[in-house]
C-alpha cells in the first residue's frame, strides 16, 4: 500500500495556543515544525521556524476554514 500524500497548513504567528490545542483535540492532523523563509518587513530572507498542521488533504482544508472562521471570532472579541 503507498503512503498517502500529506498536506501542511502553516499556522500563522500569533494564533492562540488554545486555538492549536482546539484543532488537534478536534481533527486527525499532527502539529509539525516548517523552516518558513520570510520575505517581509525587516525578516527578508530570514528563516523561522513556524508550526503547521500535517494531515490528509480534505482534513486540512476543513481545519483551514475552522481556524479562519475561530480567529475571525477571536479578532472581533
């Protein structure tokens, strides 16, 4: 049986850990670590290392539109 292709959706800088804790307790995905090269403001061509959610391609797209839709909800608070 071949390996299944996994997708990562990088969590963007400031996302409340609770909100990470959220979408593992809630979703088949894993939390990894990504070296994101930045191209912007002071940090062009710096490289950080973000977090990202691994998992199947239908499950991280779910988990993209709950994480959107969560910090709309944070930011309006």
């Amino acid at each position: 049986m071949a390996d299944e292709e996994l997708f990562d959706l990088l969590v963007p800088p400031g996302v409340p850990r609770k909100m990470i804790y959220d979408v593992v307790e809630k979703y088949d995905v894993e939390v990894v670590r990504r070296p994101q090269r930045l191209s912007f403001a002071n940090m062009d061509g710096d490289v950080r290392e973000l977090l990202a959610f691994r998992g199947k391609r239908e499950v991280v797209e779910e988990v993209q539109k709950y994480l959107f839709e969560q910090l709309k909800e944070f930011i309006a608070e």
